[in-house]
C-alpha cells in the first residue's frame, strides 16, 4: 500500500478594521493588498507554489515507482517458487514412469523367461 502523508498548515487569522467601502465591494483589507501586489510578487508565488507541488508530485511517483517495483519482485520471487514446484512435480511424475517402465519390463522379462523354459 502507499502511505501518503499530507502536511496542513495553519494560517493565523487576523481581525482587521473593514471600512464601509470595501464591505460594498465586499473584500477585506488583506485581500486588497493582494490585489495591489506587483505581477512579479505573484509570479514568485505561483513559482514557489509550482515548485512544491512540483516536488511533492515527485515523491508520489518515486513513492509508486517503489511500490510498483516491490510488487514485481515479488511477483518474480512467487513464480520462481512456482517454477520449482512444477518443476519437482515434472519430476517425480517422470520418476514414477520410469518405475512403471521398468516394473513392466521386469514383467515382460520374467514372462518371457517363463516361456523360455516351458
């Protein structure tokens, strides 16, 4: 199975002092300020935000690439297992034959020694 493990941060939330305009237009203080950001600032952000998920995507599908890599080896192991089993099963049908074979050619030999003396 993969664990993944999420990290959750916590933002502190600040009560701020909302004038009646931006009520009207409905947007706090902070979210004014985002607005005024340059487009370089928020460029940087969705940078760095890109980046992170980025990498974390990454670690997902190093972490599956393992797994998946983990299954097949087993998988291999569980077949080579299968192989020896077949295998002594081949041979231990193969020995029984032969005993079969040689019990009657014993038989035809005694036979035909019998007729030989008769």
């Amino acid at each position: 199975m993969i664990q993944l493990r999420a990290k959750i941060s916590t933002e502190e939330i600040s009560l701020e002092k909302v004038t009646a305009q931006e009520i009207k237009l409905g947007r706090t203080s902070s979210e004014q300020e985002q607005l005024r950001r340059t487009p370089a600032q928020s460029k940087f952000s969705l940078e760095k935000t890109s980046t992170q998920s980025y990498r974390s995507s990454l670690k997902q599908e190093q972490l599956r690439g393992s797994f998946i890599a983990n299954q097949l080896r087993d998988d291999q192991l569980k077949g080579d297992q299968l192989r020896r089993r077949r295998s002594k099963i081949k041979l231990n049908i193969i020995s029984e034959q032969e005993l079969a074979g040689t019990a009657k050619s014993r038989k035809t030999q005694i036979r035909t020694a019998q007729d030989r003396s008769a």
